[in-house]
C-alpha cells in the first residue's frame, strides 16, 4: 500500500511501498553485491527511525505545467509533468509553498515558469526567459511564502532550460535574505546542494572526523567541498585545509562557512598545480588527510593519481553516491597501497532506491 498523498504514476520513490526493515535490507544485498571485494567490511546501513520516513524532504526541484488555466507542479517523467501536489515524502511546508505557488502565480503567457526550486528557506523560481516578465510578484504571495518558512524568493532566468537545473548568471533577488541558516549554523542560498536528513548528514561527517582525526599537526585536502560543511568542522579542530569545488556560489558560501580555509574554484584537476604548491608548503613530518564527496562520475582520473603519486595521504574518508563509479575509485586506490577499513552506507534518501556510502581507507 502506498503513503496517503503519494501519486502511483510518480516513480521517483522506488521504496514506497517497503517497510524499513525490507528497504534497508534490499540496499544492503545491492551493496554486498556491488562492493563485493570488500564485502565483509560492509557496515549495516544507518537510517532514520520508521516514523521519519516521511515529510523529511525540504529540498526539491519539481517540474513546472500551466494546463487548463492552471498551474501545477511535480516530476518530470518522459516529458510528462506528473503532479505531486500533497507528495508524503516533501514536508508539510514545502507542500503548502507548492500549493500557494499553484495559486497565486500569474499564467504562463505573463510568468514563462519551467522549474520550481526549493532548497530549505530558499525558494527559486525558474524562468524559460532572458527577460525579467512584465508582472510583478505579488506581496501577498511573498508574506505568504514567509509565513510558511521562506526567507529568499530568487527569479533565474534560463532560456534554455532544460534537464539542467541552473544555468549561468541571470538571478534576482525578488524578496527576503540571499541566504539563509541551517541547524548546523552552516549558511546557504538558493542553488547550494544539502543533505535532506541533517542528523544523518552530521553523524556521517562526525565518523569521517573521527577517522581521520584533523589537529594541528596535520593538513587535510576537501576536494568537491561544497558550501564547506566538512571545512567547517576540518578547520575548527585545527588543521591547516584547503577546499576544490567547481561552483563559484557554493564556494562563496564556503568562504563565509570556514574563512580559515584556503579555497580553490574549479575542478579538482584544473587545481592540481596549486594543490601541489599547497601541500609542499608544509613539514612533511606533518599528516596528510583527504576527505572527498565526488558527484557521481566519482573521482578524476587524474585526480586518483595525484592522490597516491602525490599528495599520498595516510588516511582517506570518500562519501560517496554513486556504488559503481566507488568501486572503480576503490580498486584504483589498491594499487596506490590504500586498504578500505570500512564501509559505512547511509539511507540519506528514504523510501528511495538510493543509498550512499561513506568509505574509511588507510595507506599501508
């Protein structure tokens, strides 16, 4: 039986219909399949108690349709917009933004809407359009967005919008803060990438420290860094870091999250010469820590080279999405000397198929 509110055309949710215990069971077998080779140091996977399951999702992007007079919002499923007005998963406010949103706007002929973003506080409304529309955004539907928690209503026009998300430039302040805060004090805007279940989020990056364990006496790399949330905490027990992130508005967030960190913007391997420069301006009597949260496509060629030819560090924590570009990473890794110690997977995302792990390595 699927949730109250949960639409069965919407497949976004490939767990919908499994208890916990069936779904983490079923995530734990495709790991032990997938990582075979490292299969007894296989964690069990952490999730959330049953009850969170639900309305735990603050971050979305859906879909925008104007039928009928009518606007509505939801998945994008071969070109078919399925709406997801009362989605189970989404929160009770991203629910009610999505309703006023439906409500409120003005037609697409005035208000060419392809995508709504929402990212927490933040709420993003993209237009297919190089040209600010001629309506302006009602006051009623901005105190009512505020009613409901959000702090920044941001117009992006991007007239080619697509599949992608964001494109380049083209964004408006329409109401509210730039930013926001979240639990963690940690800052972020419209566009920052977040984990949906921060305590999970948290307990993930608090094994990772643990781990590696960053002090004075060590240095410590944070390639694709983000809005700096590992920086935050690397720098705070004192060890001298640097961060590599290719989105210059994460890393502007980044700056304001950890200002005691040296950041470079651009992909990790477009950075290798500073990072060589970087790490040769230290004692090599100091230690040497990674932290990596690749995308999906998991680590550069030539970043993997840099790391065991290179900047060799003796302890290594990857979080990764991705099971099958981890497993490639992995075995490259082994031939560098690097030993996994454990595999810890995380149900970041639950009812869905996706689980995510976080890797703890050693050189040896």
């Amino acid at each position: 039986m699927l949730p109250p509110g949960c639409e069965p055309r919407c497949n976004a949710c490939g767990h919908r219909s499994l208890s916990l215990s069936e779904s983490l069971n079923q995530k734990h077998s495709y790991l032990r399949t997938t990582l075979s080779p490292w299969a007894d140091r296989l964690a069990e996977v952490l999730s959330v108690d049953a009850r969170q399951r639900l309305g735990y999702r603050d971050k979305v992007s859906l879909a925008a349709l104007f039928s009928k007079g009518a606007w509505s919002f939801g998945m994008l499923q071969r070109d078919e917009v399925i709406p997801i007005p009362d989605c189970p998963v989404h929160s009770a406010n991203v629910n009610k933004v999505v309703w006023l949103l439906a409500e409120n706007l003005p037609p697409y002929e005035d208000f060419p809407l392809h995508r709504v973003v929402i990212s927490g506080k933040q709420l993003t409304l993209i237009l297919k359009s190089s040209c600010l529309p001629a309506v302006k955004f009602s006051s009623f539907l901005s105190e009512q967005l505020a009613v409901n928690g959000i702090q920044g209503v941001w117009l992006h026009l991007f007239p080619s919008s697509g599949r992608k998300v964001f494109g380049k430039g083209g964004w408006h302040l329409l109401a509210g803060n730039p930013t926001s805060t979240d639990e963690s004090g940690l800052i972020y805007g419209p566009a920052a990438f977040q984990q949906l279940i921060p305590s999970l989020a948290r307990q993930a990056l608090d094994t990772a420290s643990s781990y590696l364990r960053p002090s004075r006496d060590s240095i410590l790399a944070d390639l694709y860094c983000g809005t700096g949330s590992g920086l935050k905490l690397w720098t705070a027990a004192g060890a001298s870091v640097i961060g590599v992130e290719l989105s210059q508005q994460a890393m502007k967030l980044a700056s304001l999250n950890a200002p005691e960190a040296k950041l470079l913007v651009g992909t990790c391997t477009q950075r290798i010469p500073q990072l060589n420069a970087w790490n040769s301006s230290f004692h090599d009597n100091l230690r040497r820590l990674l932290y990596v949260n690749p995308p999906r496509t998991g680590l550069e060629p030539d970043i993997t080279t840099w790391i065991g030819c290179h900047y060799q560090p003796e302890r290594i924590a990857y979080l990764s999405c991705s099971q099958g570009t981890l497993k490639r990473d992995l075995l490259q890794l082994a031939a560098f000397s690097y030993v996994v110690e454990k595999i810890q997977p995380y149900d970041f995302f639950p009812l869905t198929r996706q689980v995510e792990c976080l890797v703890l390595l050693k050189r040896v």
